[in-house]
C-alpha cells in the first residue's frame, strides 16, 4: 500500500476542504401560532409539538 512521502499542512487539507459547507437552515412555521421555528423542535413562542403542549411558556 502506497504510503504519502511527506505530510500535508494544514493549510493545505483545508484548500481541499473549502467547499464542504454546511447545508441552509431550513425554518418551518409553527402550525399553533404561526411563528418560525426549526423543524422537529418545540416552538418557543408557544411550547407545542406536533399539536400537543410540551413546554409550558408562561410569564
């Protein structure tokens, strides 16, 4: 097996890397009142999840 001659910097591993980049965050609305939040997680203006109460929000 074929081994490197001489170690790549770090610099250089990073050149190759540059167009890895993470994915946009996709935001849904919240179907109980409407405001954006992400996907699969509790709304944190209301406290719902999938029509039911999880988290209660109140002052």
């Amino acid at each position: 097996m074929a081994l490197p001659k001489r170690r790549q910097s770090k610099t250089r591993g990073k050149k190759r890397r540059t167009h890895y980049k993470p994915a946009e965050v996709n935001y849904s609305d919240c179907p109980q009142c409407g405001s954006t939040k992400l996907p699969h997680r509790t709304c944190q203006n209301c406290g719902y999840y999938k029509g039911r109460p999880v988290i209660s929000t109140s002052d």
